[in-house]
C-alpha cells in the first residue's frame, strides 16, 4: 500500500527540530563584540505576492519581526530572471554583460550544436597502465570574482553554504565553503535517477525520458538482479559507464525488500528510504570512482517499483573536489554521516516522470532543509566567521512542481490534489520561516541579517515554441521544405535547419540569435542589418496574443543593449519577457520545433520563470537595518564589503543599500 503524505504529515515533520546540540541550544543572544557580522539567508525563488500575503495574515512571523527591525522590499533580479544568471550576479557584483552567464545553454558558433552555459566536468584521462594522467575537473564559465573573495584576501572570514552556482569552490585563505547547485552527478550530469520495476511495458523501457534512466526488475524466486552503470570510462568513448551489480531481494508480505551492493546490505519498507548506499566503480586498475544513493520503495506487493536517487559524490572521496578546504566535505561526514552532495537536490525529474510521488518528495525537501539548516546553525557557533551565506532551493523546487495545485486555470489543475498539494508551497515558506527564527536566536545585537531571495515566480500554463514562430514567420528554414506554413522537423539541437537560408534561430529558455554572418559559421545576414531585423523581430513578438484568450504573450522584448556591460558572441540578440502563465516549451528550449506556436503546459514543471519579464519578477530583500530604496540583487556583495571597510573593486556594479 502507497503511504500518502499528508498536509498534517507535512506540517508535522516541517515543525520538527533536528535533534543536535545547536539546535537545542535556546535563545541566547551574544552582546555586541564591537565588530558587526554579517548574515545572508538566500531562499531560491521566493516569490513576492505570496510572501505579502502570508504576512498580512501573520504566517511569517519571524520575517515580520525583521521587517519590523529594518526592512522588507522588491529585490531587482537579472535579465533573464534565471537562477545560473541571478547568482552570478549576486556573487560578482555585475550585469550579466560583464559576467557571461546568458542561460543554462549556450550555441557552439562553428556548429549551432547547444552547449552548457554555466560550467561543464570533464571526467578523468588515463595512461595506458590506468593511472590518472589528469583527474576530473570541473569548470565555471563566469567571469568576474566573487565579492567573498576580494573579503577573504582582506582576511574578513567567510562561511559559504549552498550558494547556487558558485562551483567548483573558490580558493579561500580564510573561509570556508561546501557547493551547491552546480554539483553533479558521477556522470556529469545535473541529476541521473533510476527508476526501478518489474511493471514496465517495453513502450516505457525503449522511450527516453528526461532526467533518468528505467530499469526493468525480471525476479526469479523474488530475487532480482540489476546492473546499476555509474562512472564512465573515458577511454570507451563517450556514454560508456562502468556497471556494479545490485541484487533486490523483497519480500512480498513484509513489503520490504533488502538491496546488497558489493558486499553490504540495505533494507527499504514501503514508503520509506534506505540508509546510504556506498558504491565504487572500478574503471581501471589504478583508478576508482566512489558514489554515494539512496533507494525509496513506493511498491512491494504484487508489483514492484523503486526509485534510487542519482550516483552523487562521495564526501570522503569526491569524484571532483565540491568543499574549499577540499577536506571540509570530509569533515562533515564525519560529523554527521553521509550527506546529499549534489548540486540538484531536489529530484523534480522523478516527480515529472512519476518515478517519485508528491509525497514522497515533499518528504526528502523538508529531510534536506533540516540537514542544511542544521549545518548552517552549527556553523554559527563560536566565533570564528565575519560572513555567513548560507542558500535553500527548495522554495525554488516546490514551486516549479506544485504550482498545478494553486491555480485553477492551470492545464494539470485537479480540485482533488488541490484539497492536499495548494499550501505546499506557502508550507514550505512557513518552513523557511522558521529557519530565519532559528538564525536569527543565535545573532549578536550588532550583526547585520539579510534574507533575500534572487527572482519571483509565475503559472506556466502555456508554452510558446520560438522556432516553430521563427519558421511561420518566415526567419528560420527547415531543410528541404519552402512551405513556411507547415514547415516542420521533429529534431532537437538546432539540427534540420536550412542555415543559408536562416536569419534566426532560438535556443535556451527564452533567447534569440541572429544567424549573423561572421560570427555564426553559416551566417547570412550582415551585422549592418542584424540590428534592424532584431526590431523587427522584437515588434512582431510585441504584437503577439493568445488567440484563446486574448491576452498579450509577451509582457516586454528585449534586446541584446539591455544586458548590460559587453555584448559578447555568447549575448542573445533578443531575450523574450513572458507575461504570467506562459513560457517557452521544453522542445523550443532544446532548440527544437514544435507542432503548434502555442501548446498547452501537461507538465508537471507547472511553475516558472526562467524568461519571464524580469520587471515582473523580481525576489525579495529582508534585512534588520534600513534599507535605501530600489534595491538590486548586484548591490548586496558590494554593501557587505562596504559594512566591512574593504575597498570595492572598480568593475563591481552594485551600491551600498544600507539607509
């Protein structure tokens, strides 16, 4: 039997302490120390009119008390209000002009073909005995330094918790950091789960779903045997990995099954979790990959399914160092056990491709804040730090999956789930709520908070295919088809195109690229021209309106001007401004076609914002001293420096906020 999770589940487990000293620790404010501190409790996401609204109601108490002490306003995101862009701003201070970070995908000029555009891992190259003759490495494609670093040469020490993107970690003199979103997996991906069971028909097995993998359970006598494939070995080509066996053995009645991986034993029940699995993937002689997963059971009956999280970095021994020290991710093993180490660490791709329920998500989000909130809590005692960044996603997550259940209008709206699923998200801001309480019992009178988050959030209940409209519109040529009005391809990467005849493209969640000749290496339209067509563009899109509706697809079109700092080839020509409830689709995203130009959101990814007008989606900006008007999320790195007396740096774009 399902165990369902309920919202009393929820609030129970969201209200419970985890138990260790620090958080048993009652209110104990330290007197001043004559030298301020610094606090910034980032929370993924948050978005305002919800945030207004709970606090008119008095749900958020301990954010009211910090308004109530300094302020509460909009915090100014990026252009586009994405994570990977908004973070890279906060950390460096800069427009994204100035610090490169567009989208989470960027176009290959020699090819068209789509790349990372945030940081790629390169796994690890051999000598011919299989020694490592260069280890795997990772790469952050941002320019800029991070203001904790100019801090940390000023001897100001630094505690780094979770802020997104900011991997691999920056080398510190006197701080400390532990990575966050960025991390991936073994493979190198951002999140591989598996999805394991005896009930998948062959249709389920041969499609290719997004975010994992399925593995079909064939069990002789209720013993299964599966080859579970981690590390890859570079010297077999790429999308080779090195398989461990795992055996399952359940037993039917009990509902519980007992998972052996090299040697050891785990035991899962139904609607519960596994301890950490350890794994290690021989690829040479000389050379292992250890990774750490773990299984949740959500059938053992007549039928079995079972989902196992990705093959995330060993804290012991990790694939690509994720800590600065590099033994601080070591450390805190030893401190607390064996802990989440990837960067993506809510696992939304399961809940989309039904690999894990909602419950059972809901349950592994508040199990993953407690942990972070109790490391960040640890980390404040004692006095050995100036600044304190410590950053929650899950307010981000929650509201990509659970906006279906609060608007009525969306496409995957269900009264029923509504009745169970609507607060999820106001439940999950109650949660970060009581975090700030807790940070807030251990703070000196002196120290300066911020809670903050770096964009809001919108309903996507429709999605708008760019090349499809490209194509119709005359801009974008399919190969060997001249009839604009159904010209179609069902390929994906920018691949069936006609670039000679090409004048723009789309690739990412909302940019635009002119097919420029010079740059692109089979551009057709000159740069004395591109600048026209981008207007014409522009004000077609301006024009376009829901033909169900009525209403106005776009809230605002910008241009490549409008990013501020340089404009690089990696720079969109045009970046789309959505207006609430509609964004681009996933195929328009991989820089694919789409049947229609318009479609209706059936995925359960039913909130967003990642090309919605930043002028409607701004985050929220807390913090317990007054705070000078229209703030943006470039100016919080530049007011801590300031509150430290450290010089800024002349490229830093941001100012003191502090009133």
């Amino acid at each position: 039997m399902k165990k369902r999770f309920s919202r009393r589940d929820f609030l129970r487990l969201s209200s419970g302490i985890v138990a260790s000293g620090a958080l048993a620790t009652t209110t104990r404010r330290a007197r001043a120390s004559g030298k301020p501190r610094i606090v910034i409790l980032g929370f993924d996401g948050m978005e305002p009119s919800i945030v207004d609204h709970m606090l008119e109601k008095g749900e958020l108490p301990h954010l009211q008390g910090v308004r109530a002490q300094g302020a509460y306003q909009r915090l100014r995101s990026t252009l586009p209000p994405q994570s990977p862009v908004a973070w890279s701003s906060f950390a460096t201070c800069k427009e994204p002009g100035n610090h490169g970070i567009f989208d989470f995908l960027r176009r290959d000029l020699r090819s068209y073909m789509p790349m990372p555009g945030v940081g790629t891992t390169q796994h690890p190259q051999f000598n011919p005995d299989g020694t490592v003759s260069r280890p795997a490495q990772s790469r952050n494609f941002r320019q800029g330094e991070p203001f904790w670093v100019v801090a940390d040469r000023r001897g100001i020490r630094s505690k780094l918790i979770h802020i997104p993107f900011s991997y691999p970690a920056d080398s510190l003199s006197v701080g400390k950091m532990l990575c966050g979103e960025g991390v991936p997996d073994i493979r190198g991906f951002t999140n591989t789960f598996f999805s394991l069971s005896d009930s998948f028909t062959s249709e389920q097995l041969a499609e290719n779903i997004s975010g994992g993998v399925r593995l079909p359970l064939r069990f002789d006598n209720d013993v299964a045997l599966v080859d579970i494939a981690g590390a890859p070995d570079s010297r077999q080509g790429p999308g080779y990995y090195v398989k461990v066996p795992m055996e399952i053995r359940i037993d039917r009645t009990a509902h519980t099954a007992k998972i052996t991986v090299q040697g050891k034993t785990f035991e899962v029940k139904v609607g519960g979790w596994s301890d950490w699995i350890e794994w290690e993937f021989t690829v040479t002689p000389k050379f292992s990959a250890k990774a750490i997963s773990r299984v949740y059971a959500e059938q053992i009956g007549d039928s079995v399914q079972l989902y196992m999280s990705s093959l995330q970095f060993h804290p012991k021994n990790p694939y690509v160092t994720f800590s600065e020290p590099a033994g601080y991710s070591a450390e805190l093993a030893d401190r607390y056990g064996l802990y989440k180490t990837l960067g993506w660490a809510y696992d939304t791709h399961a809940l989309r491709q039904n690999a894990l329920t909602e419950g059972a998500f809901l349950e592994d989000t508040r199990r993953t804040e407690d942990w972070l909130e109790r490391l960040t809590l640890d980390e404040m005692e004692g006095d050995d730090f100036d600044m304190l960044i410590a950053v929650w996603t899950s307010t981000d997550r929650v509201a990509h999956m659970f906006w279906r259940y609060r608007d009525p209008k969306h496409p995957l709206y269900s009264a029923e789930g509504a009745k169970e699923y609507w607060r999820a998200l106001e439940d999950t801001y109650q949660r970060m709520d009581t975090i700030v309480g807790h940070v807030k019992e251990r703070l000196r009178d002196d120290d300066l908070l911020f809670v903050m988050s770096d964009h809001g959030f919108h309903s996507f209940r429709k999605g708008f295919n760019v090349n499809t409209w490209l194509i119709r519109n005359g801009y974008l040529t399919v190969k060997g088809q001249s009839d604009a009005a159904s010209a179609f391809t069902d390929k994906e990467f920018l691949q069936g195109f006609d670039w000679s005849k090409s004048r723009a493209y789309s690739l990412g969640l909302g940019s635009i690229y002119i097919n420029q000749k010079g740059r692109e290496i089979g551009g057709i339209v000159s740069p004395d021209e591109a600048d026209k067509l981008i207007a014409e563009i522009r004000a077609k899109l301006l024009e376009m309106v829901d033909p169900e509706t009525g209403d106005k697809v776009f809230s605002n079109i910008y241009t490549k001007k409008d990013f501020g700092g340089r404009v690089v080839p990696d720079t969109p020509d045009i970046e789309l401004g959505y207006a609430d409830g509609y964004q681009s689709t996933k195929v328009a995203a991989k820089g694919g076609v789409g049947e229609h130009i318009l479609e209706p959101n059936t995925d359960k990814w039913s909130g967003e914002h990642g090309a919605s007008d930043v002028a409607i989606s701004p985050g929220i900006l807390f913090a317990n001293r007054p705070l000078v008007p229209n703030v943006s999320i470039r100016d919080i790195g530049v007011t801590a420096l300031t509150v430290f007396g450290a010089e800024i740096p002349q490229d830093f774009q941001g100012k003191p906020i502090l009133a």
